[in-house]
C-alpha cells in the first residue's frame, strides 16, 4: 500500500495553529502530540499538493519518514 501523504511536526504554540488545523486530517482534539506537548504531528490529506505558506518553517515528511520519528523518544512512551 503506498502512502502519499505528507506530514510536518509543528510547534504547539504556533500562531497560525488554528488555521493549521483547518486543512489537516483529524480533529483538532485528535492530534498526536509529543510526550512533553511542545510539538504534534500533523498529516495532510492525500490529494493536498498545495504549498500553505503557514508550514513553510516547517519540514516535510513522508509516510516512510515520519514513522521512525514518532518511534523516536519525544513521541513514544518507553516500554515497561
């Protein structure tokens, strides 16, 4: 299964959040945030290719790239 999706890890506190969260897949209540809540996980939808200027300090992600980081320790709560 291909995932042509594209994802971006924003700041929390970014002023353009709100408007973010517009053309984001998700509820805004639904968003994967890091453990220390300084940071979420954003993925658009699949047939968005548009350039939204409120992500350009951001970088891009694909499927296969963002999976490692959410495995990473600022998103995944060791195990036990």
């Amino acid at each position: 299964m291909a995932h042509n999706n594209r994802y971006y890890t924003i700041s929390d506190n970014d002023p353009n959040k709100a408007e973010i969260l517009t053309f984001t897949v998700g509820l805004p209540t639904t968003q994967r945030y890091s453990l220390n809540g300084v940071q979420l996980v954003i993925k658009l939808h699949h047939d968005d290719h548009e350039q939204h200027p409120q992500l350009s300090q951001y970088t891009e992600y694909s499927h296969a790239e963002i999976l490692p980081i959410m495995d990473g320790p600022e998103w995944a709560a060791p195990i036990l």
